[in-house]
C-alpha cells in the first residue's frame, strides 16, 4: 500500500500546484525523500509515487521491497546512467546495427545494479548487446558507481573506452550559472562526443578513443 505523505507545494518548474505528495524513497539509511509532486509530475511504481530521480531507482531495484539497500537519496548514480542511456539509446542502437551480423538480434537492458566481486562499492549499468547462439558478441555499456555518482564511463566489451563527469554537474560543483541555450549545447555536445566514441569502437573505425 502506498505511503500516506503530507500535501505539498508540487516542485516541478512552473507548476507550483498545492495537491503535491511526498515521495515515498526511503534509503538504506532510513532517510527519506522530502520533495513533493503533483499526479502530472510524479512517477509511480507498484502504486507508490516518487519523484523522477527515485523513481528510476526503484525500478532498476525491481520495487521498494527489494532486498537491496536503496542507495542514498542524495546519490545520482542511477538516475545519472537513466538519463546518459536514454540520450545514447538511439546512437548506440545505430552503432551495433551497422555490425549486425546475420542470426544476430539486439538485446537492450534497463538500468540495473551490478555487483563486483570483491568490490565494495556499487556500480549501476544499462547495456545493449548483440547476441546470437553462442553468446554475446558485442556490448555497449554505460555505468557509473555510487563511489563517485559525477562519473559516466563508457564500455565497449571488456575495455573501457572514455569516461568524464556531464557540465551540468560541473556547473554546480562550480556554483557557475548559465542560460538554458548554453546548457542546451553543453549537454548536447557532450552526448555526442560519448556516441561518436562508442560508435567508431564497435565499428572499428577507432580502437583507441580520444573522449
């Protein structure tokens, strides 16, 4: 059953309206999320509203009964590889059709945790690969670990071809404000330098990346 949340101004820009609900994130630590959105601006998973960032995270954790501990509310890592993926999705698909072999079909996962053994820390991933009968013959991969959540790193099989923290969270390290066209092309240019990247490793074109 959902969680009852007191109502709330909605935090979505420009809404503002006053039928807002709590999100129901609790983390491994028992904190819990305290922002609120209305029914237009909330996302709800097995019947529980969350915001967007949580959202995404209790999805890739299959539901808020999981037995993983939920990360910390303040860490970005999963929604971070949500947002990478999703710019990168179309990109990466075109990538590993320009390889496609004949018996071979595309297989997309959504963003999961993944452990590492003997690695304490934990990583989120989202990957897409080309597999056949014998297994899997080419992977792409977008991951970055709770550790250091700023991180997106890219993968193209076993090598990891580039990695970089997005402007955006230069930005605000910085407390450097810009406007929305500036932030439009940092973000822009940054997504293609990643797809351009994992484009000429699965193609061939390039085995030593310059990111």
């Amino acid at each position: 059953m959902p969680v009852a949340r007191a109502r709330d101004a909605c935090l979505a820009a420009g809404c503002g309206g006053a039928g807002g609900v709590r999100c129901n994130y609790v983390d491994k630590r028992g904190r819990t999320c305290t922002t609120s959105w209305c029914s237009q601006h909330w996302t709800e998973v097995s019947g529980r509203q969350y915001c967007r960032r949580h959202a995404s995270t209790v999805e890739a954790l299959g539901g808020a009964d999981s037995m993983e501990g939920m990360p910390d509310i303040d860490n970005r890592a999963p929604s971070l590889v949500s947002w990478v993926g999703e710019e990168l999705d179309s990109a990466v698909r075109a990538a590993l059709d320009r390889v496609m072999v004949p018996g071979a079909v595309l297989v997309v996962d959504p963003v999961r945790l993944h452990r590492r053994p003997g690695v304490p820390s934990r990583r989120w991933h989202r990957t897409w690969k080309l597999v056949d009968n014998s297994g899997v013959l080419k992977l792409v991969a977008i991951e970055v670990d709770e550790d250091d959540d700023s991180d997106v790193r890219a993968r193209v099989g076993m090598e990891l071809i580039g990695n970089g923290v997005p402007p955006w969270i230069e930005r605000r390290r910085s407390g450097v404000e810009v406007d929305a066209e500036v932030d439009a092309h940092q973000r822009y240019a940054f997504r293609e330098a990643m797809a351009r990247s994992i484009e000429l490793v699965v193609t061939r074109q390039e085995t030593v990346p310059r990111y």
